[in-house]
C-alpha cells in the first residue's frame, strides 16, 4: 500500500513540471487571443484598403472618360482641355469574386498584390 501512495501522490519534481505546463497554457492563451484581436484588426484594415481602392478606380474612371471627352472635343474643333494621348484605361479590368482581375492587360497582379505574368490565360495573377 505504500507503493500505491506514492504512485497518487505527485513528486515535488511533477508538481513543478504542471505549475510549468499551466504557465505556459496560460501564456499560449493570452498570446492566441492577442492574435485573434490582430486579425479581426488586420481584416478591417483589408477591408478599408479594398474600399479605397474601389473608389480610387471610380475616381479614375470618372476622370479617364473626362480627360477623353476633352481629347474627343479637341478633334471635334472644340474649345481647350487636357489632351490625353498616353493614358491606359485601367478601367477595362475588373475583378472577379475570387479577387482576380480579368482584362486585356497582360502581367497584371491578383488583388492581393502577388505578381506574376500572365502565360495566355483569361485571368491574371
């Protein structure tokens, strides 16, 4: 029976390996929480990025067709504008629910700012 009493009774060696075992579960769980909150953190800021992206490529639009209604009219015999000879119309592009831009641009990137060129497929990366 002293055999079995020794066995139930943890060593002050076990005793000491658990205290380190809890400490570093406590640890791993405030550093996976802090995690959690940087991602959520980080999401909202992809999302912000996307939106400003979004209306930074309508603001181009918008002034694209300007800059080539002003060329148009300055064909035309029209008053003065800006004359916009070397300007690409990103605008052709659009990107597709997986986050992939489809257009006739070749070697443009996917969303997520990775590059690599496009071997003659439809979608770019």
């Amino acid at each position: 029976t002293t055999a079995e009493h020794q066995q139930q009774q943890p060593t002050e060696d076990e005793l000491k390996h658990r205290e380190a075992v809890e400490t570093e579960k406590r640890a791993y769980k405030q550093c996976f929480s802090k995690l959690r909150d940087l991602k959520t953190t980080i999401e909202h800021v992809q999302r912000l990025v996307e939106r400003g992206r979004v209306k930074m490529q309508k603001d181009f639009d918008v002034w694209y067709r300007e800059v080539c209604d002003d060329k148009e009219n300055n064909r035309r015999g029209g008053g003065g504008g800006v004359v916009a000879d070397n300007v690409s119309p990103l605008a052709s592009q659009e990107v597709t629910s997986v986050g992939y831009r489809r257009g006739s641009l070749s070697g443009m990137n996917h969303v997520s700012g990775s590059s690599s060129s496009n071997s003659g497929g439809t979608y770019n990366k």
